[in-house]
C-alpha cells in the first residue's frame, strides 16, 4: 500500500498573457493611487504571488496574522486593512487565478457555511444598519472560503506541517505579549481580576484571546504526546515535536491568566478528547491526577475567587452601593434575556446580521442592565437573535456537521499523524460547542482558526467514497496541477 503523498508543483505553463495583464492592472491601479495605499496594495500582490507560488506557505502567512488583530493598520481607500485581512486578500486572488489547480472539496460543511449565509440574506429584510450587516457576513464568508482552499491546498503532511509551525511561532508570539502585560500589571480597570491582569494580548478582551487558545493548543498538545513514541517523533520532526510541546505549556498558561471562564469550560472538554491519545493504561491515573489537581486549586484562595467568579456566569448585573456600574461583575443573564426577546419579535428574519449590539439597549429595559457588550454571549443565541429561526438551525447544523465529519474522519484515518491531526481538530470543536454556550466565538479572526484546522483534521483522512485516486485521474503532471495518490 502506497503511502499519502503529494508533491506540490509550481506550473510551467502560466499563460503568459495572464501574467502580462496582472502586470499591466497592478501599474495602473498603483499609478492612480496614493502613496500610503501603495504599501497596502503592494502587500497584497506580494500575497497573490506567494500564493500563485506556495499556497500552503501563504495559509501559513495567515495563520500567523490573526493573533495580530488590528495591532498593524494599513491605509486603503476610505478605510483601513488589518494584516490578516491583507493575507487573506491575496491568498484568495492567488488560489482563485490558479484554482484549476487543485481538486475543489465542496463537502457537508461547505454547505451549512453556505446555509449560515443564506440565514444572513433572509435577515436583509429587518437589517438597520449595512456596515454591522455586511461585517457580519465578512465574517463567515471569508472563513468559508478559507476552509475552501485549506481543504483543497493541504493534502499532504508537508504542507500541513508548514501551517502546525505557523501555529507555534503565532502562540509563542501571543505568550511574549500576553507575559509582558501581566509584568507590566496595567491595564483596563475591567481587566483586574484578583489583583492580576487579565491578559488579552491584541484581540481586546480575554475571552478571544481565550478562544484562540483553545483552537490551537489541543493539535499542538496531541502531537506533543503522541511524539513520545520514537516512531512517530521521526515522522513528526524532533524540533517540531519539541516546539509543541513546550507551546502547549505556555498556551495553558496563556489561557490560565486570561481567567476566562468559558475558555476554561472549554479547553477542559477538549482536554477529554485528548485523553484518547494516550495509551489505554494510562488514562484513569491521567483523569485522577487532574481532578486532584483540580481539587487542591479549589480550596486555595484563587480557586475559591474563580468559584465566585463562575456562580456569577448565570446572574444579572446590580448596580453597586453608590448606583456605578461595574462591567468586570456582569454576568449573562441580562444578554442572554435580550437575545430572547429579540428572537421573539422577529422569530423568522431575525434582527438583522450583526447587529444584536445595535438593538441590545431597545431589548433591555432595566437601566443598569444596559451596558451592550458586543454580542449575545451564546452562540445559538446571537444567531437565533441576527437571523431567526434559519439562522439558529443553520448555526446547529454547521456545527453538527463539523463534529460528525471529524468523527468520521478519525475513524477512518489508519496513519498515525492522520488520527492525531484529526482528533486534535475534534477536541478544539468539542471547545467550540462547550465554550459557545457563554460566548459568540465566530468574531474577529477566530473563525480563519477554526476552518485552518477543521481542514488540517479531515484532509489527510482516506476519501470515504474512495474515488479519489491517482490511477482514475488522467495525468496531468505536465501541466503542473497537483498530484496526488492515496493508498
């Protein structure tokens, strides 16, 4: 049996005139520009090319923006464009000028993202404000494509290996940050919990930071733990096995000083799925350590404030004795209620996308509850609130789609890495469903991270109709599209 292979060859046959047009479109549209969007519009073409040239590499260019956030800021037009934006952009244009390239996966998933936007077209007719409505669709709209191209570009380990380094020195960049806020000790006076600052490195508050966590740290970890084994560690790479493990490390740490509680919630369910990494024998003393652990933290100090911190989840805010409101006490109650009353007065159409912050205050009539706070808190209600009755159903049927095909894909994966890639993948969903429930995680860039390693899980999985195989394609190598076999 023929291992997984896939050598990615750069075409030889570009059409010329394409080439020549490019040329001849970027000269005028940087002629008729100003100096500062020059720069902008020179990063992107720079993307198209990496990308013409090594889509994996530019996937990886992505990844490593998005704990970037709006920390860099480039002019463009009327507006301006973060980097992960930039990368995107030019990611896109490279894939989509060479897409004829590349076997094209429109799978189950690819659907319900299509179903999410659909729910966001029948939301037009209660939409108030275009900007909220077209940055909502954004969104989900480039972390589908993203998904698109992740599923149809990473079809090999070396090119998955590219974007798990990307991952790594993204993580490792974020520890840096978040360490020097937490020497540093200032902060929003929201951000001071117990005397400690609540790191949120460049996404604004902890819980993205939080979520970002969560949806890198189970892939590394897996790998970590599965490199014990010598064989696998060859495979893997002795310093990439390294680098994972001591990422995982500093990740946990991260997501500890954000003091977020969903992320807790989270990355304690994925930690449940990874425990199937390891070997049979060693699980039950695994599981008993850690609720060890888990009982000694309880009874400190700390652990006793996280408890008080978690009773609060379900509360409403009160104002305080001298009538000041103090967002750090907030609990969800009061978003979750106007998420409700939302749905229920526009059950089919929704709110419109994007906007449950625009209508929180019509919704909320208590005056100290008041405070919007960017989103529901609840992803099934945030999309229950936008979009109606389709959006919710749309949002479920996404994310059931997402956990049986990583449930799919495990079990059919007979390679190690295969099955380490893609229950690392279904621990970070299962972080996704539990953290969902106190936030809306499908914000910022977050969702480029869920779709890079929902892909990175399901590609390397044998085709389940079998189809996909180098002896029933026609041979194309000379005109430099991607090969690939499978077993």
């Amino acid at each position: 049996m023929k291992r997984l292979s896939q050598s990615v060859q750069v075409s030889r046959t570009i059409p010329r005139d394409m080439i020549g047009i490019g040329i001849l479109v970027l000269m005028l549209a940087f002629l008729s520009m100003p100096p500062a969007n020059i720069w902008t519009m020179g990063l992107i073409a720079l993307g198209v090319v990496l990308a013409i040239i090594s889509p994996p590499l530019m996937i990886a260019v992505v990844i490593l923006t998005v704990p970037v956030q709006e920390a860099i800021m480039l002019p463009y037009v009327r507006g301006d464009f973060t980097l992960t934006q930039i990368a995107v952009f030019g990611l896109v244009i490279g894939w989509g000028l060479t897409f004829w390239r590349y076997r094209i996966w429109l799978d189950i998933i690819t659907l319900w993202y299509a179903a999410i936007g659909g729910a966001f077209l029948i939301s037009l007719i209660a939409m108030d404000d275009p900007g909220l409505w077209v940055g909502e669709v954004y969104r989900w709209a480039i972390a589908a494509l993203f998904f698109i191209i992740c599923r149809s570009v990473l079809r090999d380990w070396a090119s998955i290996r590219v974007v798990v380094w990307a991952m790594v020195a993204a993580t490792l960049g974020t520890w840096s940050y978040a360490l020097g806020q937490v020497v540093a000790g200032t902060g929003p006076e929201g951000e001071l919990q117990n005397g400690w600052v609540r790191v949120w490195a460049e996404f604004g508050t902890p819980n993205p930071l939080a979520a970002y966590i969560e949806f890198t740290i189970p892939v590394l970890l897996i790998l970590a733990i599965l490199g014990l084994r010598s064989s696998f560690r060859r495979h893997l790479g002795e310093a990439l096995w390294m680098m994972c493990g001591i990422t995982s490390v500093m990740g946990m740490v991260i997501l500890a000083l954000t003091q977020s509680r969903g992320g807790m919630i989270g990355f304690s369910l994925a930690m449940v799925v990874v425990l199937w990494a390891l070997p049979a024998r060693l699980r039950l003393g695994t599981i008993a350590a850690g609720v060890l652990l888990v009982g000694i933290l309880v009874v400190t100090p700390a652990g006793q404030s996280q408890l008080h911190r978690f009773s609060k989840v379900f509360e409403s805010s009160e104002p305080s004795a001298t009538g000041r409101i103090d967002d750090r006490g907030f609990g969800r109650a009061s978003l979750w209620v106007a998420g409700i009353r939302m749905f229920e007065a526009h059950p089919w159409t929704g709110i419109g996308a994007g906007e449950y912050d625009y209508h929180y205050r019509e919704f909320t009539p208590v005056w100290y509850d008041r405070f919007p706070r960017g989103q529901a808190h609840n992803g099934w209600l945030q999309m229950a609130a936008q979009a109606g009755v389709a959006g919710v159903v749309a949002f479920t049927g996404w994310v059931v789609a997402s956990l049986v095909a990583l449930i799919s894909a495990l079990r059919r994966s007979t390679e190690p890495i295969a099955r380490a890639l893609a229950l690392g993948a279904l621990a970070i969903m299962f972080a996704f469903v539990a953290h969902s429930l106190v936030d809306y995680l499908n914000v910022l860039s977050l969702g480029l991270q869920i779709s890079a390693v929902t892909a990175i899980g399901l590609n390397l999985a044998p085709d389940p109709l079998m189809a996909y195989r180098q002896q029933d394609l026609p041979d194309v190598s000379s005109r430099g599209v991607f090969r690939t076999e499978i077993a």
